[in-house]
C-alpha cells in the first residue's frame, strides 16, 4: 500500500499488528484520528502509554489490576472458599457479566500445549497448587474452554490437588465443545456456572 507519508505508513503498520485489523481498517482508523482535535489523540496514546507501564496482575488471582491486590480478591463479600480457575482474564469478564458468580477466580495465564510449547511451568499452576495446600479451599472450578488443550490441562491441575480434600467440579456443558469462553453468551454461561459438575464425571472414557 504506497502511502504519501511516512509517518502515515509507520501509524498504519503499527495498528494493523493489532488482531483483526487489517491494513485497510488501520488505513481508516489513522484517518479517523487525523481529523479529531489533536488533544483527543493525545488522550488516547497517553491512556495506551499508561495502562502498558502502570497495570498490574493481582498478587493472588493473577487477574489484571491497578494495584497489588485485585478489586475481586479484596471484596469481602466474596466465597474466597470457591475457586474459578480460568484461562486468561477475558474469561474472568465474561463470568463477571453474569453476575452468578460470587466465589473468586484463579488465571491460569494459558493452556498446556506442547505443540505450542507451553508447559505447566509456563502457566500458575504451581501458585494455585500452593494455594490448596494453605487451606480454606473447599472447591475449585474448572472454567477453561471444552478443547483438548482444556481438558489437559484441567486433568493435570486435578492431579495436583488430588488427595487434598478439595472439591473439584467443571462448568456444565452448555459451553459447546470446542468453543471458547469469551464468546458464549451471558446467560449460557451463566448456567453453566450454576450448574456446574463434579468434575470426575468428565473423566469417563478418557
């Protein structure tokens, strides 16, 4: 794409790295902010700049947060008893807009996938596991998406707490297989949460 300016062009390569943007929609969301009053471009690269030096992950859930200790975490009105083990913090929104859901979560950071490298070392794993052991866990959930990387790796964390007294249960299975969390629809979701299963009872035929 042959651009009358460089810095144009530099501002189009770099928006189009963003997923699901491609050249032509980076090509009219630069435009679009040519023609807006210069301080509210500048808002927006200081909002960038800011949230990318300043935002945190939460000392006990991993969640993304402002301070050391996450908005969820702090509430004390929250079942810290129950535990949401989740993939990444866009699972932790998604489960969030239902509004059933009054226990605490855990973000795992990933899934295990050899083929893609990512091992349980690469995950929190080991943080979670430590989090059992200190006691006042009476349930984990496992949240993550209905795939085979999924289901590895909810049957590996169950094999790291097994044996500690800790009920272990999985998101009935209103979430299709293969789908991903973030895009089920509130309330499917949310019954999902509800109606959640012992999570031996997925094992069957494994």
């Amino acid at each position: 794409m042959e651009m009358s300016s460089k810095l144009l062009e530099r501002a189009v390569t770099e928006i189009s790295q963003l997923p699901g943007i491609g050249k032509r929609t980076a090509l009219r969301l630069a435009l679009h902010l040519l023609k807006q009053p210069e301080e509210q471009t500048q808002e927006l690269a200081a909002a960038l700049r800011k949230m990318r030096e300043e935002i945190q992950f939460c000392r006990q859930c991993h969640n993304i947060s402002d301070i050391e200790i996450c908005a969820i975490c702090a509430n004390g009105s929250r079942d810290k008893s129950i535990i949401c083990v989740v993939e990444d913090v866009r699972d932790v929104m998604a489960i969030e807009n239902t509004g059933l859901f009054k226990g605490n979560y855990h973000v795992l950071g990933g899934k295990i996938s050899p083929i893609d490298g990512v091992g349980p070392g690469q995950l929190t794993i080991t943080s979670l596991v430590e989090k059992v052991k200190q006691g006042g866990v009476k349930e984990l959930i496992f949240a993550l998406s209905s795939t085979m990387e999924g289901d590895t790796t909810n049957f590996y964390i169950y094999r790291q707490i097994k044996g500690l007294g800790v009920v272990t249960s999985s998101i009935a299975r209103g979430i299709g297989v293969g789908d991903e969390l973030e895009f089920a629809d509130e309330i499917t979701l949310g019954r999902s949460i509800m109606h959640r299963i012992p999570f031996e009872n997925t094992l069957k035929g494994l």
